[in-house]
C-alpha cells in the first residue's frame, strides 16, 4: 500500500501528529488531488486546541485542514471534469445535492453536508480524495498560496456581497484574516468609507493596509463614539461582523443605522445578551447569518476579483511553513501575531 505523510487529530486529546496514511483510493464521482498548498484556518486551531466545540464535533482519528489546492492526479468513475492535471482549489464543504436546501440552489445549507479536515479527512497531507464538483479548477500560474485561501476569502466574498456596500458606509468588527478580506472586498465593490476594529494592533495595521479609513482598538478607543463622530453622528449603513466577539457584536449594532444592514460572519462563544428591540427591531435592520460559500457563486465572484486584479490577496499571507513543522505554524497562528499560514506538504 502506498503510504503518505498526514498532519491528524489522533484522539481525544489537545495536539496533532504527523503520520503515515494510506494514500486514498478515488471513488466514483470523485479526484485524487495531490497538495500544493494549504492555509490553516481558526477552526484547525479549535481543532488543534480540543476545545469544547472540537470535542463535540470532531471523531478522531482524522486527517485535519479544509484551505486546500493542488493537481488532480486520478478520476474515479463518471467523473467528466476536471480533468487529470489540472491545478484545483477546493470547497471544503462536501454536499449532498439531493436535500431540499440542494434542490433549492441552496447547498451552503445543506443538511448533509461533510466539511474536509473536520467531518472527513482534510488536507494537511500529500493527497486527498473529494467529489469531482468540489474541484475548483483554477490558473496554472496562480501563486499556491492564493490558491488555498480560496476557501477562505469566500467567507469574506460572500458576507461582503451579502449587503450592498457600493457608495456605504461600512464598519468592519474583527479583522483577522476574513476579516482583512472583507475589507479588501468592500473597497473593491465600491465602499465609500470603511471602518474597522481589532483588539490587535498588528491585525489593524494589516486592516489599514487593505483599504480601512479608520481602524480602531476597542482596548484604547471608544470605538461607537468615534464612528458616530465620523459619520456625523449616523452610524454605518452596513456592518460585517467578522469577530464573533459579543462587544463587537454589541458596538457593532449601535453603530448600524435604521434599515441599515448586518451580515454576521463570526461565531460567538455562545449564548449571549443582546438588545433585540433596539438593534434591530425598531432601527429595521436586516440581518444576514452568513455560512461557508454560496454554490457556486461565490466562486465565481472570488475568481472575478482575484484574476481582475480588484483584489491583492498576497500581503495576506505571512507565513509558510512545510507540513513537517506543523507545530510551530499552528504556535505562529496562536499568536495572533499573523495573516494566514500556509503548509506545503
Ligand atoms: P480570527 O479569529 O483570526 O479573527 C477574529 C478577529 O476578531 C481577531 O483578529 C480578533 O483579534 C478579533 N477580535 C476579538 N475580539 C474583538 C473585539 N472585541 N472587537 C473587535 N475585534 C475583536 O478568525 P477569522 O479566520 O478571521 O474568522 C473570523 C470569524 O469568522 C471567526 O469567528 C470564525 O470562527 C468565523 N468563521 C465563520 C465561518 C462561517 O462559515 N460562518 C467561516 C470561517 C470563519
Ligand atoms: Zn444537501
């Protein structure tokens, strides 16, 4: 049996191992795909972690990482694209087709769905098998590292165009790497003025960098007073919400004007108080709970942004590491003291 090198969750326990895997056998329907790259995403480090939300839902052993591109190097039966040799960035959210949310143009919510790296083995290995339609064919000389963040930036592509920003006013809350994309996207679609919030001074000046006209540290500013004074006392028509921290969530309301509108990214800690009546009720708000990516769409406008220039995902990428060094890429996200980290196996 061939064999190949793989960065796994061996059981219930904080950590990872790189080991020897049996490299997959293609199924019908479905490629091989030899890595190039892949990203490590905020959820490999609740993985990584073991914390309570990985403890509910991760079954080790399992190969982690879901930010994947590579070649396709084998095709199972009735595959018709794409084809052997192609250079493929991944959907890391394997679904079903069949459910009522599928049928209904809807698969970011389908109610099957397996994510890679997490549900089923990922990518932080030298190969992996996924569904044919996952294979997002891509440039032959896009640079590897754009290529895995794909996944990634279309969280970003699909909160930002969730809301319409053209000639907005947006607020930005959390500005990790998803964060910094949204950002980018914005100015891209034509925000007229961006503001933006982190709780880290690097990630901030990394927000600057993407296009925030002003990037506040709720730490040390009074973030809600000095939006409203910015905006003549208005507050933002759009709020993208890419920290999932309640005080974010919080100042991030406040700051939204009546009929203004919030597409909601970040994943809190959990249950938490919130001003129904005053955040969205009587402003009539509209609120947009974002997942994964739309199918395919969002793939498609990530492709026009990126290939058209609109957009320069490369100052995101801070780190490379190879799969060997696993630990000390995971140590360098823990950090917060980066943009993305990418493992070449
Ligand atoms: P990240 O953890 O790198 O970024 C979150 C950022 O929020 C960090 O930079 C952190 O410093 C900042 N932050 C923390 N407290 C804050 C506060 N009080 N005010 C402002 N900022 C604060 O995560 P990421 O990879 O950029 O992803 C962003 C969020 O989106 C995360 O919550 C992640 O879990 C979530 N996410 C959701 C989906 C989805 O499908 N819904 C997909 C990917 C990521
Ligand atoms: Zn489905």
């Amino acid at each position: 049996m061939n064999m190949m090198k793989a960065v796994v969750k061996p059981g219930p326990q904080p950590g990872l191992e790189l080991t020897q895997r049996p490299i997959p056998e293609v199924g019908p329907g479905e490629v091989l795909v030899k890595v190039r790259a892949a990203s490590i995403c905020g959820t490999d480090l609740h993985i990584y972690n073991w914390d309570a939300w990985a403890q509910s839902r991760i079954r080790p052993p399992v190969i982690v990482g879901h930010e994947v591109c590579g070649d396709v190097v084998a095709r199972g039966a009735m595959v018709t694209e794409p084809q052997i040799g192609d250079f493929v960035s991944l959907e890391s959210h394997v679904i079903c087709n069949i459910c009522q949310y599928c049928r209904t143009g809807r698969g970011h919510i389908c109610e099957n769905t397996r994510l890679i790296g997490v549900d089923r083995d990922g990518g932080f290995a030298e190969y992996i098998t996924i569904a044919a339609q996952n294979a997002w064919k891509q440039p032959a000389d896009l640079p590897v590292e754009i290529a895995a963040l794909q996944e990634n930036f279309g969280n970003a592509v699909h909160t930002a165009f969730a809301a319409d920003v053209t000639a907005k006013k947006v607020l930005v809350t959390g500005c990790g790497p998803v964060g910094v994309m949204a950002i980018m996207v914005a100015k891209a679609a034509g925000a007229r003025v961006i503001y933006a919030s982190d709780v880290s001074d690097y990630r901030l000046n990394m927000a600057r960098a993407a296009g925030a006209d002003l990037a506040l540290n709720p730490r040390r500013d009074d973030v809600v007073a000095m939006v409203r004074q910015a905006t003549d006392g208005e507050g933002v028509d759009v709020l993208l919400e890419m920290s999932g921290a309640v005080t974010a969530i919080d100042q991030g309301f406040t700051l939204l004007k009546p009929g203004g509108e919030a597409a909601l990214l970040g994943v809190s800690p959990g249950p938490f108080t919130f001003d129904w009546n005053h955040h969205i009720i009587f402003k009539g708000a509209r609120v947009y709970g974002i997942t994964g990516r739309r199918l395919w769409e969002t793939w498609y406008q990530s492709r026009g942004l990126v290939r058209s220039g609109a957009v320069n995902l490369a100052p995101l990428i801070t780190h490379r590491f190879k799969l060997e060094e696993y630990d000390k890429a995971f140590e360098t996200m823990a950090s917060g003291q980066s943009g993305k980290v990418v493992l070449f196996p």
